[in-house]
C-alpha cells in the first residue's frame, strides 16, 4: 500500500462474501459524510483510488474494493457477470460498510454503481459515475468502440498458450501506447518506446522467475505502476465475458437505470471517433443524454477534460466536485459517531 495512504490511516483488508474473496482498502473513521465507497474499473485494482482516497479521507469513511478477477481477489473464470458482480457489492456494503454510502463507480465500476441504486437501494444514497459505458458495452455495441480490441486481446491472453501478460504487453499495449490516437484519452505522457521495449524483456523474464506475482517497475511513474500492478494481475477470461456478451446476462441498461431514484453525479471524460468510425472511449454526448432520460433522481453532468480513469487523471478535480455535488445535495445528515467497527 502507498505510504501516503498509510500515514492516512488506511488499512487493507479481505472481506468473504460466502462466495468469493474481496480485498479492499478502508479509511479513518469520519462523522462528517456518509461512507463513500469506490470500485474500480476493469483490469486494475482499488489501487486506482490511490490519489483521490487521501483527499477526501477527512469528509468521508473511504473503502474502495477490488472487483473478482483483479489483484487480490478471488478469480471466478466463466463466472463473470455484473448480477454477479453486483451481488458481490451488495454483500460488502450490507456487511462491511452497514449503512447506506455513496457508491462511486469507474468504467464498468460504474455500471455497478447502477446495479447497486437500482437492486440494492436501502444500501445506497447517492452514485457517482465516472465515465460509464453504459449500453456501449452491452453486447454487441460493444463491437463499436476501440476498447472492444483491448478486451479481445485480453482474452487471448488468458488462454493457455496465450503468453498470459507478458504477451499481451508486447504485442498490444505497446503498440497502443505509442499510438497517438490512443494518448489522447490519458493525459499520462508514454514513456519513450526503448524504454517500452526494455519493459517488455524485463516482463517476461519476471513472470517466469515469479509466477502469479504482480509486476512493478520502479523506474515508471506511479499512474503507469498502478496500471500494470492491476494488468499483470488480471483474470482475462473477466474481459472474455464482455468480448461474447454473458457479462451482461440477464441483465439490462435501460431497465436498470429506470429504477435510480437517488442522486447522481455523471464525470464524462474525452471521447472522439477513430477513422474507422469506432468510439475512443466510454460513451457521446448522445449517450449521456439517453442515461438522463431514464434515471429518476437528481441530476448532475460534469465534463472533464481528462482520460477514462479519471481519479488517476484528475483526482483533485474530481474530489473538489464531489464535495461541492455532496453539499448540493444535502448528503451530509449522518448522525456523528465513530465508524472504527465498520472498516
């Protein structure tokens, strides 16, 4: 863990759902909000709250969970699917949290979210959605955006002679680093392509000398460490289930958001068209104003001119709008007390 979240007060610790097991982060008890809880996005870890967790650890209690098939947790191939997930969320917030939080969701993250306010209500006061592909990773919509080659390469790597991260790091990421198309939806700068390639030596020698260990390099900035501590611990049969649709079985976007009647705040990061007409990130404008259309609750819409992960792009940003969104909607009426028994 981060020496900063450390010194914070924050501990890690494991939460068994019955099923499977969930590592998370917890921070210092605080009466000042409702507990704020965090799930990442796809591939990495609750590593990717390491920035924003410290800034807001003295208005909320913060956990943030890592999802099955990442890092720490308990790996389930051929079980992935957000009811799944969702079920998952809602053990750890009846069971760990125990009172009703805001549920903050990245990426696929924040489609639980939305799973969490429409299944799980009495756990849950209010939801923030940073940059959901809400209906754009619903198969097979999900064949009109750029992300559908990440998960697809993924899933070969997952196969038994796929080469595991390795090769997926060689042979896709690198070349999608130092694509400048891809740069744009992260305003981390790529490191320089020797550097890449030395990398993906230093992976595959690693992997074999430490199997099922995650890689970290300490000559790459922290934002890329994080990223690849959470690739190189990735289940990629978790991204097989978005690539042949059964992620989203027995579940639907429109029906789901239809039930939210709690307050939402929607971070819409950049997004643009690749010249073969394929969507660069999560979802258009178009497709925000779709997911307005059907939530019930308070509504707020901020855009943010960062990449997808936007807590690791943008945390001050995104700290300062929770906050003031926080205020606005008047979430601050929990009773004063001490939650230590809760994290």
């Amino acid at each position: 863990m981060d020496k900063e979240l450390q010194q914070a007060g924050f501990k890690e610790k494991d939460f068994d759902t019955g099923e499977v097991t969930l590592n998370y982060v917890a921070g210092p008890p605080c009466s000042k909000g409702p507990p704020l809880v965090f799930i990442h996005g796809q591939t990495v870890t609750w590593e990717e709250y390491t920035f924003i967790m410290p800034i807001l650890g003295n208005d909320f209690t913060v956990y943030a969970v890592t999802q099955r098939g990442h890092g720490k947790s308990s790996s389930t191939p051929g079980q992935y699917t957000f009811n799944a997930l969702g079920k998952d969320m809602e053990a750890f917030l009846r069971e760990v949290v125990r009172e009703p939080a805001i549920v903050v969701g990245n990426s696929s993250g924040g489609v639980l979210a939305c799973w969490l306010a429409a299944n799980a209500k009495e756990h849950v006061k209010a939801i923030v959605l940073e940059d959901p592909p809400l209906f754009r990773c619903d198969y097979d919509n999900i064949k009109t955006t750029s992300v559908y080659d990440v998960w697809e390469a993924l899933s070969r790597s997952s196969e038994p002679d796929g080469g595991g991260f390795a090769a997926f790091f060689r042979d896709f990421l690198v070349p999608a680093m130092t694509n400048t198309d891809n740069r744009v939806m992260s305003s981390q700068k790529p490191p320089p392509k020797f550097l890449l390639h030395i990398a993906s030596r230093l992976i595959t020698w690693q992997q074999k000398r430490h199997p099922g260990k995650p890689v970290d390099f300490s000559f790459m900035p922290s934002e890329r460490r994080i990223m690849m501590r959470g690739m190189s611990q990735f289940d990629g049969n978790f991204s097989r289930a978005f690539v042949d649709g059964s992620m989203g079985k027995d579940f639907d976007h429109a029906e789901t958001l239809s039930r939210i009647d709690v307050p939402v705040l929607f971070l819409h990061a950049r997004y643009f068209f690749k010249k073969d007409d394929r969507l660069m990130g999560a979802l258009t404008d178009e497709d925000v104003e779709r997911v307005q259309g059907l939530v019930k609750g308070p509504w707020k819409y901020v855009k943010m001119d960062c990449g997808h992960a936007i807590a690791i792009d943008a945390p001050e940003q995104e700290a300062r709008e929770i906050r003031a969104w926080v205020g606005e909607q008047g979430l601050v009426d929990v009773k004063e007390g001490d939650r230590a028994n809760h994290t």
